[in-house]
C-alpha cells in the first residue's frame, strides 16, 4: 500500500468513528434533580438504550469481520493468482489449497453473524 492509500483509509477509519460516537455528543446534558420521570418511563428508556446498543454491537461485529474477511480474501486471491501464473502446471493444487482457504475465511464471517444475531435476540 502506497502512503496515499493509508492516509485515505485513516481518514475514512476516522469518520466512521466519528458517525458512531455523534449520538452521544447529540443527547447533551440531563439534569436529573430538575426533572422526574415515572419509573415506567425510565425503564422503557433504558429498554430502548439498551436495544440500540445490541443494534451497534451486532453491527460492529459483522462490520469488522466482513472486512477483515475481505481482505483475506483479496490477499489469498492475489496470491495464488501470482503462484499459478509462476508454475502453472501446479494450477490444480493451488486452487485447492486457495478454495480451502476462501472457505475457512467465510466460515469465520458466518461464525461473526451467528455472534451478532446471538446478541440481538438472546442478550
């Protein structure tokens, strides 16, 4: 990767960081002796709080894993393309090898969207 590459994915790194901690910033201060709310009120509250953090979570997971999925496969993809075009007669023997690969490389991201649906429905 050429520097230009890093500073556009660093600075891509830093937006989505930003977009995902702007509500925070955006909910702004409560004054909690100033203001009662019904009980009934605060717990559906937090049920929701609670929700949208299961939400981001289960995001995050399947975000990061479908990523670094990718890149894997794009690296062993280019690898074996690289290894068959230097011995082609090994062609055979290094598509298996790369399919095996690609497919432990999915297995991981499945495995990613199972922890995500997990902590959707049963957390």
């Amino acid at each position: 990767m050429n520097r230009k590459n890093v500073w556009i994915f660093l600075l891509m790194l830093i937006a989505v960081a930003s977009f995902c901690v702007m509500p925070a910033f955006a909910a702004g201060e409560t004054n909690d002796e100033a203001v009662e709310t019904p009980t009934a009120l605060t717990e559906e509250a937090d049920a929701a709080d609670s929700t949208g953090d299961k939400a981001l979570a289960a995001a995050v997971a399947v975000g990061l894993a479908a990523a670094g999925g990718a890149v894997g496969m794009g690296i062993a993809i280019a690898k074996s393309s690289e290894g068959i075009s230097r011995q082609p007669e090994a062609e055979g023997r290094i598509r298996t090898t790369m399919m095996l690969g690609l497919v432990f490389i999915e297995t991981a991201i499945i495995y990613a969207l199972i922890v995500a649906i997990l902590i959707i429905f049963v957390l």
